[in-house]
C-alpha cells in the first residue's frame, strides 16, 4: 500500500488510511501529511470516494464492511495497481515466486541513476528513493508483479519478467500446474516482451508455444542470451563478474549484495534495463551502487561481535538461499530467527521448512504470525521446531514469543556469530530487540 501511497499522493490526491500497528511505514506515511488512524473502525473511512484495501484484510473487518456499504467504490489493492499500470505505456513487471523486489528494486536502481524519469512501484523499500514508490513523468514504470491470488494478472504489462515459478499459495492454486497456468496468462498478456529464466524448468513450461521472438532468456548457463561469466567471489559480501550478451561482454559489474542467487538476479535485471534503454555503462554503475533492497538481507548493526541481518525470506527455497549465502560468509555461527507467516504455507510446506531452516547452526523460531489466516487446522511453530533437530521455539502470544526469542538470543550469542531474522511478518522487530539487548549488554562503561 505505502508505494500507492506515495505516487497517488504526488499526484494531488487527498488520502486517509488504517492500520492495526505503530511500523516505520505508517511513520513515514504520516511525515508526508497523509492522517493514518491506528485501528480500523468502521467511522475511519469518512466520506471517501474510492476505498482501497489490501488482500491481508479479513471479511470481518469492520472498516472493510463499512467500506462495502458505503455506496463508495471499493477495490483491492492489486486492482488499484492495475489501474496505476494503465497509464504508463512501457512498464516492466516483475515476476517470480522468488526475488522479485531486489530484481524491482534493482532495475529501478539503474533507470534512475541512469537518469529516465520512471515511476516504481516496489515490494520493499529502496534507499536511493527513500521508499518503495517514486512518480516520474515519463511513461516507464517498473512494477512488482505479485502471483497471490492472481493479482499480476491485474496489470497492464508491456514487458513480462519472470524469475522462477515454484510451488506457494497453495491455499488458491492448489497444484503447481495451475501455478505455472497463472504464470503463462501473465506472459501472453504481455504487450512486447518476455525476459524469462531459461534455467527454470518451470518458468519455460508457462511459455511453451509462445512466440520466440518476444522471448529474452537469462540464466546462470551460457544457452541463454544474458548469463554471467568470470565470476570472482572477492571476499565478504562482493562477487564481481561479467555480463554477456549473446555470448559477448556487456558489462562488467561488481556486486555488493551476496549469493548465488543474486548474480542471475543481476543478470535478469540488466536485460530488463536493456530494453528499457540503459546503456551497458549505466547498468553496470546501477548495480555497483546497489546495497539491497529495505529487509532483504539488510544489516541491522553490530554489537559484541555479533552481526545482526534482517531479511524477508518466507518460502523454504528463499530461506535456503538466504542461509547458503550466509554459512559462505566466513562467521563462526549462523543464527536463523525464523517467524513462520501463514498457517497454509506452514502446514502445506512443513517438511521443507524444516530442510531450509536447517541449514543454520542455530534455529529459533517465533510463533506463527497468521497473517491473513484463520489457523482451521491447528498448525503450530512447534510442529515444525519439532522437525529441526536442536531448534528452539518460543510459541507463546505474538509480543511475549517476539520477546522471549529476542532474549535467548542475546543470551546465547557469541562473538564471530551472524544473526538472520527471516520472514514476511513483523519479525524485523525482533532483529532491532536482538540489537537493542545486545547493545546494552556490551556497552562500554
């Protein structure tokens, strides 16, 4: 909701909003006049005359019944956003079960240093354009395509980008082949381009058929027509390497932002740069200059030598290439402080959860946030604690478990550790408790 925020607000319109807790966001939504209520009731929505929710909100809520029998038009937000993309008339959405706001994040990067006038409209906050919305006046806009609930099929796209398709919301899809069914409708709804993971299986079966000529492929494999090569890990989180186009350089690029992963997220958004208009100089200084995307893989601080990390990672394949990157990192431990979000993905994926989470030295877990779920079938965080040998689980009320899990840690840390929140929810407050405690234990006196 806060990039909507952002770019309707530029635009002149008069917005109010709700929400259910104190965040940096709701902090940085007021800072630009907009009044926010904390709670949400049925009176907060006044005399609007469009109301716009998010997926997140039950049909229970009581300012979203008020809304439906106001008389007011009421959307979701993904059709909001739908209605955003048509009046741009190039815009690149991006894609992917995984990765899809550091690649957003990442082409937005380069388009704006680059100096294109684009609007974006981002998972997760960017630095450089203090947010995860900006309004600009050319007709270039950069858009995260989300797959829940078929949400990206709402957008106007000229060019599709598509990451990787894997199994997830399996509460509404059901089976990967309606997933990769969804994924093939936002591909042949794109107007001029599909810029596609050659080397995932899945994502070339959702385009099987499709006219090759709008197919650009990226990938870690030479077959494709954007991959990587010389890839030198120079130490810490950089890796520097080249970019090939057709089999001959492109760029050059030295990237500040760990693991594997990231590489051919730098390669998809250097071919979608591309075809924006960037030149190969531009690319390789817009990626150079990218530090991460706000809670993807973001440093918190550092307290006793002990390294605190915060990142988004909420589907076992995230979490597993947040963890692979991390053991890489030459720290003595590897923490995962992990909160599971919905009961569905909990229950459905247990199994590879607990895989993932193992890849830590040491696993907490928080209780299980809920998100925009009813728990109907009783799942807990135990259950999956109970399939990760050595794990601990603080599976109590959301505040107490936050700061129960905050407290161990602190306690149990040592010196060399590396400490990663992981999750879609709120558990980034733990990261700052975790900070918070630190810090007061090894202050100097």
């Amino acid at each position: 909701m806060y990039p909507l925020a952002q770019i309707l607000h530029s635009k002149g319109y008069y917005l109010t909003g709700s929400d259910n807790n104190e965040t940096e966001t709701l902090q940085a939504v007021r800072s630009m006049g907009i009044p926010v209520y904390l709670g949400q009731r049925a009176e907060n929505i006044g005399d609007a005359d469009l109301i716009v929710h998010t997926a997140a909100i039950l049909p229970d809520n009581p300012e979203l019944i008020a809304a439906k029998n106001s008389g007011a038009t009421v959307l979701e937000r993904s059709q909001l956003l739908g209605i955003l993309t048509e009046q741009f008339g190039n815009t690149i959405c991006v894609s992917g079960t995984h990765g899809k706001t550091t690649v957003t994040s990442m082409i937005t990067q380069i388009l704006v240093m680059q100096g294109l006038d684009i609007s974006a409209v981002i998972g997760g906050k960017l630095p450089l354009i203090h947010g995860s919305g900006i309004a600009g006046k050319s007709d270039i806009m950069v858009c995260e395509a989300c797959e829940f609930q078929d949400h990206f099929l709402n957008l106007k796209t000229s060019a599709a980008v598509v990451l990787n398709v894997d199994e997830d919301h399996l509460d509404y899809f059901k089976n990967l082949d309606n997933i990769i069914r969804s994924f093939r409708t936002f591909c042949e709804n794109a107007d001029s381009a599909v810029i596609i993971n050659g080397d995932d299986e899945n994502s070339m079966r959702a385009v099987e058929g499709l006219d090759k000529g709008r197919i650009i492929t990226f990938g870690r494999s030479e077959s494709n027509k954007w991959y990587p090569a010389n890839i030198k890990h120079i130490g810490g989180m950089e890796t520097s390497f080249d970019i090939m186009r057709d089999g001959k350089l492109f760029c050059t690029v030295t990237l500040h932002v760990p693991g594997e992963h990231n590489i051919v997220n730098a390669v998809a958004a250097a071919a979608a740069a591309d075809y924006a208009g960037a030149s190969p100089e531009g690319i390789a200084a817009g990626l150079e200059s990218f530090k991460g995307a706000g809670r993807r893989f973001e440093k918190y601080g550092e307290a006793g030598g002990i390294t605190v990390v915060d990142d988004y990672g909420h589907h076992p394949a995230e979490i597993a290439a947040t963890l692979e990157s991390a053991v890489k990192l030459g720290f003595k431990r590897v923490w995962a402080v992990h909160q599971p979000f919905t009961f569905s993905r909990t229950e459905l994926l247990l199994d590879d959860f607990a895989k993932a989470l193992s890849i830590a030295d040491k696993v907490v877990l928080t209780s299980i946030m809920g998100g925009r779920e009813v728990n109907t079938s009783g799942i807990t965080a135990t259950a999956l604690a109970d399939k990760i040998n050595g794990s601990v689980c603080f599976d109590r009320e959301h505040d107490e478990s936050i700061e129960l899990v905050s407290q161990y840690v602190c306690k149990n840390a040592e010196e060399g550790d590396l400490i990663v929140t992981l999750g879609c929810g709120d558990v980034n407050k733990a990261a700052r408790r975790i900070l918070e405690l630190l810090n007061e234990k090894y202050k100097t006196v």
